[in-house]
C-alpha cells in the first residue's frame, strides 16, 4: 500500500514537473504581450497626463497580475477547455438525433453566456435594463446561435451566406430601435465572445468537424463564435424596443484614492475575494458539464481526468489574477487618461493615441492567443500565430481610433457599423472560405476583458469630460472592436488569394490543405 501511494505521489510531481515548462512559455508570451501597453501609459503620464503615483502603482501591480493570470489561464485552457470541448463536439454527432443536438448546443450556449464575466461588465454600464434580464437575454440570444451554428456544419452549409442573411436583419432591426440602444446591442455581441466561452466553443467546433472528415471540415470548424456573436445584438435590439433609455442614468465608476503601497495592497486584497467568487460562478457551470459528460461518455482515462482537472484550477485562479489585474489596476487608469486627454487642449490626440493602444491591447487579450495557436495549429502553420497577431494589431488600432473620433466629432455609430458589415460582408463571397470564419471570428475573439474593462472607461471618461452622451458616444466601441479585424483579416486572405495564383506557376512541393478548390499549399520557387 506504501508503495502504491510512492509511485502515484511520484506520478502526480513528474506531471507537475512537465506542466512548469509550459506555464513559464505561457508567462513569457503574457508578458511580451501586457508589456508593450504598460510603455505607453508609463510614459502617458510622464508627458501628458496628470497620473498620481498611487494610481501608477496600481497600474503596474495590475500589470503584472495580468500578466501571470494571463499565463495560468492560457494553460488552463490547453490542459482542460480544449480538450472537453473537443471531446463533446465529437461526441454529439454520433448521438444522430438532430433536435437532441440542437438542444445540447442551446443549452450549452446559454450556460456559459451567464457565466461570461465580460457580459457582468457590460450589464452593470446599462442603467436603463436590470442587469439580469440583460444577462438572460443575451445569453438565451447565444444558446440560439450556437445551436445555429452547429447545425451549419452539420448540414454544411456556407458560412458567408448565412453571415450575409443574418447581418442584413441586424441592419433592418435596428433601425427601428431606440439610438441609446444600439450601440448597446452591437457592444453585447462582442463581450459575450468572452475568455470564458471563446476556446470552449471553438474546441466545440474543431470535434464536430473532426468527425466529418470531409476536405470542408477544418474551414467549417470556424464560425461559431462568429455566429454565436450575431445572436446578442438581435436579441439586446428587440429588448431595447421595450424600455426607455431615460428610465435611469449612468453613474461614472468610483476611482479609489491610494497615496501609499499599503494603499495599492489594500485595494487588490479587498477586491481579490469578490473576483474569486466571480470566476467560481463562471468555471463552476463547465465544470460541471465535464463532470456530466465523463460520466455519461467515459471518454477521458485517469491520466486525462486528472489533467482536465488540473487545467479547470490553472484556469480560475488564472482568471481571478486577470480581472482582478484588469478590474482594480487598469480600468481606473483608462477613465482618467480619457478624461485628462478630452479635457486638454489637444484633444484631438484622442484619436492617434487610441490608435496606438489599440494596436497594442488586443495582444493582451487572453482569447486572442488561444485563437492563434489554434489557427496555426489547424491550417498546419500556413497562418501562422505572427502573422494573425500582426493582422488583428491593424484592425483594433483602426477600431479605437474610430471610436475616438466619434467621441470628438460626434459620428452616429451605423454610419461606420453599417459600411463596415457591408465590405466585410462582400469580401467574404470574395476569399477562401476558411479566412471567412477565421475573420468573423477574430472579430468576436478581439473584444474580450481588456476592450470592456480598460477601453470603455477611456471612451467613458472622454465621453463625459466633451459632454457627450455616453449611451450613445462612448458605447460602441467594443462593435467596432469585433468589425475591424472582420475586414483586416479578409483583406490577409485576398493577399494570400492572390499569391496562390501567383505560385501556381512555380513548383508546387506540398498541399497541406483543400478548401473549396483553393489549395492552401507550401510552395517552393524552381
């Protein structure tokens, strides 16, 4: 019996001893990834703006919060969401009842929705609608789309078509809708698309179209962020056909003074316990699906359930260090630099510096990531994780930017929205059909934690200190965060397009992939 326990107790420390590697890779990326922001607010409020040391050091206490949660929950999600999402999307097909498919998708999508901390955000900024009937609402919006988004790959049924007919009943909603709440519902379909529900779904989406095999499948197992994006802003713009946007008025976030390291200390500790109780709320509903699924599926061996286990804790205490990180130490930082930047009298340095941080913060984001490496992973490093990060920088800094320069001149936001679906739209009919949902994805992907929790406060604080409305100025920047990288990403894959047909003509070494007779090859020049 001693024995025994020796050899586990030596298995459990060599699995711990294999894992350390990988959670100091992941630390490493974090930090090459917060790094680049926390250089540009340092020197901010060195040459610009008024930042009490207090508040500096609570910017960089949350900095390196962020950077550490951001590397557990990266390996949480490799060591558990990936793989049991996988596991149920390979599974429900073989079930072979389509309504019970259907069913499962619902209900998955909307559990995990109410446990998206983003959507606690973005419900708590409305003052006009309880926060759970926004929170249900939407999340009965996702379970919807993503039961939608499943049957597409089921049925095969072309992702551009489907994007093209859905966004166009977005557009005529809205028209109909309240302005106040508009930029509202367009904001909802980016936050949903969360750190939580991000990799979960797409893993769904890899081990459904695993199962089919066909030469469309790796193309068809993006998407379903994409479509499960669509489903909020419907259903926040029918909801806001039922409330008046005057029934409450927004009240700015408290900014709490600090003076001394005791101060910042206090803070974070205060505030540490409230996100642990957050974050529980939020793993605990997958957690409970995977204990669920194993006993209904017996799919993973002992070896595996351990490591799924294992990866649910890097996961929740990852994310507790991240939105207490973000929440406590950035979101205050955000408000006073869009505040102080309005208030000077070069307020037109709103728009190239949003530019900059926008290019920069998306990096930060720890979905993001995940989305890369599974590209990468899934076009057989043809896409690599570079070139996706590089890509989706562009389109952010554009997005920010926009968003700036509507606070400034006061730009209704369909005028951009609206154009911007439509190119977007019009060059998916354009592009391979794998760039299409790699694209609408991304868009999703790209609006997670750190656009609602550091950007908006900046778009706030500016909003307030030009008079503006914030309903409807500063709302809206987390749409255009998800439209941009729509459209950069699209415009990657007309480049690419159009090298293929370039190197057609040289030496074809090796087709890694067939999607829709577009071969995605490796090409070496004779």
């Amino acid at each position: 019996m001693g024995k025994m326990v020796v050899r586990r107790l030596k298995k459990v420390k060599g699995f711990f001893e294999a894992v350390h590697p990988k959670l100091k890779n992941k630390t490493n990326e974090s930090l090459a990834a917060v790094l680049p922001i926390s250089i540009i607010v340092l020197a901010l409020s060195v040459f610009l703006i008024s930042l009490s040391v207090g508040l500096a050091m609570m910017f960089f206490v949350g900095a390196m919060l962020l950077i550490l949660g951001m590397g557990m929950f990266q390996l949480g999600v490799e060591m558990a969401m990936t793989p049991l999402g996988e596991g149920i999307g390979v599974w429900m097909p073989k079930m072979k009842k389509l309504p019970f498919i259907i069913f499962v998708s619902f209900l998955l999508g909307t559990i995990i929705t109410i446990a998206e901390p983003d959507l606690q955000v973005l419900s708590n900024q409305v003052p006009a609608i309880p926060n759970m009937v926004i929170i249900l609402t939407v999340a009965v919006g996702v379970g919807i789309f993503l039961a939608v988004a499943i049957l597409r790959i089921i049925e095969k049924i072309k992702l551009s078509t489907l994007l093209m007919v859905l966004y166009a009943l977005v557009v005529v909603i809205s028209f109909f809708v309240p302005k106040e709440f508009v930029a509202v519902a367009f904001d909802s379909g980016g936050v949903t698309t969360g750190p939580i529900t991000v990799p979960f779904i797409m893993a769904i989406g890899v081990g459904i179209s695993s199962v089919r095999g066909d030469k469309n499948a790796a193309s068809d197992s993006f998407g379903l962020v994409a479509l499960s994006s669509v489903g909020p802003i419907i259903a926040m713009l029918i909801l806001g056909c039922f409330f008046d946007a005057n029934d409450g008025a927004y009240s700015g976030a408290d900014i709490t003074q600090v003076e001394t390291i005791r101060d910042v200390a206090k803070a974070f500790v205060q505030q540490l316990p409230h996100y642990a109780k957050e974050v529980f709320i939020s793993v605990a509903p997958i957690a409970a699906v995977f204990i669920v699924f194993q006993l209904i599926s017996r799919r993973y061996q002992r070896r595996q359930t351990l490591r799924i286990a294992v990866g649910f804790g890097y996961t929740y205490i990852g994310l507790v260090l991240f939105l207490c990180g973000v929440n406590v130490g950035f979101a205050p930082v955000g408000t006073i630099l869009g505040q102080e930047l309005a208030g000077s009298e070069q307020s037109w340095l709103l728009v190239p510096i949003g530019a900059l941080i926008g290019y920069f913060i998306v990096k930060a984001e720890p979905a993001i990531q995940i989305l890369n490496h599974q590209i990468q992973s899934v076009t057989n490093g043809v896409i690599s994780a570079q070139a996706m990060n590089r890509c989706l920088s562009i389109g952010v800094s554009v997005s920010v930017g926009l968003a700036m320069l509507r606070i400034v001149t006061g730009i209704p936001l369909q005028w951009i929205i609206i154009p911007g679906y439509i190119i977007a739209l019009v060059m998916s009919r354009l592009v391979p059909q794998m760039f299409v949902g790699i694209a609408f994805d991304s868009g999703g992907v790209a609006s997670g934690p750190m656009t609602s929790t550091f950007l908006i406060p900046l778009c706030i604080g500016a909003c307030e200190i030009m008079g503006g409305n914030v309903m409807t100025d500063a709302f809206g920047v987390v749409a255009l965060v998800a439209l941009t990288p729509l459209i950069a990403v699209q415009i990657m894959g007309l480049s690419y397009k159009h090298k293929l047909s370039k190197m057609h003509d040289a030496a074809v070494v090796e087709t890694v992939y067939t999607d829709d007779g577009d071969d995605i090859i490796v090409i070496e020049e004779d």
